[in-house]
C-alpha cells in the first residue's frame, strides 16, 4: 500500500486544498501531520490569542479530516525530525508540503529534502499554494527577493 504524509503549515483547511488533494490523488493511504514548532514560541509567535486561534484552527482541521474518514496527526519538536519520525513509522514513501515564501520555510524545505532519503521518502513541494508565482521566480533588479516595510 502507497503512503504519503501531508505537513500540513500555514494553510489548515481541507476544502480546496491543492497539497492535501496531490496526496490523496498519489497514494492509497495519506498522514496529514502538523508539528508543532517550539521554533515558534523561541521567535515570539506563542501569544495566548495565537495558540487560542491555533488550536481552533487545528481541530476544524480535524474535524474536517474526520468527516472524510481520516484524522490529524500533531506532534511537537523540531518539525524535520518530526516528520521523518512520522515517515518511518507510517511507511510512507512521499511528503507533501505548501512551498513557503519565508527564509523559514526555504530552510525547513531544504532540510527535509537533505534529510527525507535517509527516511525513505521524497518531498513533493507545492508552490502554487500560497502564491501565483513560485517564490523567488520574480526579483527586484540587483536583489534576490522583495523586502516590504509597514
């Protein structure tokens, strides 16, 4: 039986979702998974209104899932370690994950490829989720990525 796991990040619903739907068109099992981060609470992004507004977001994720037959995977710790974890004890032989525009994201991408063989999976980067063009395909002249101050 094919496995794949779904890291789901910053796009948490089930209903049109173009990561969650590659998955479940190319195996006959999938994992939705999301870690949580400490990663996150260490850069000041653990304030009691966002892990209130998180765990909202994570059970309408749930329960979404469950309306479809499956249920949401969370762990905590480091979110690459996680997901190989996750991997190994699933079988799963493919992660899906929405690209990231962040230097964040571009890390984590970068460490789950280097890291996922060793797992026994391939990482499947969907860059059309969170943008209309993939990030860094467009650059201001002399740079290599837009910078916007508010």
């Amino acid at each position: 039986m094919s496995v794949a796991v779904v890291l789901f990040t910053s796009d948490l619903r089930v209903h049109d979702q173009p990561v969650l739907r590659a998955a479940v068109d190319g195996a006959e099992e999938v994992v939705p998974l999301f870690v949580r981060d400490p990663g996150m609470a260490a850069a000041g992004f653990d304030a009691p209104n966002r892990r209130a507004f998180l765990a909202d977001c994570l059970a309408s994720l749930d329960t979404g899932l469950r309306e479809r037959g499956g249920r949401l995977v969370i762990r905590s710790g480091d979110p690459v370690e996680q997901v190989c974890r996750v991997v190994r004890e699933s079988g799963a032989r493919q992660v899906h994950v929405a690209g990231g525009v962040s230097r964040y994201a571009a890390r984590r991408e970068e460490r789950l490829r280097t890291e996922l063989p060793a797992a026994g999976a391939a990482l499947t980067v969907h860059d059309a989720v969170v943008t209309a063009v993939p990030p860094g395909q467009i650059a201001p002249a002399g740079r290599d990525h837009f910078a916007v101050f508010t």
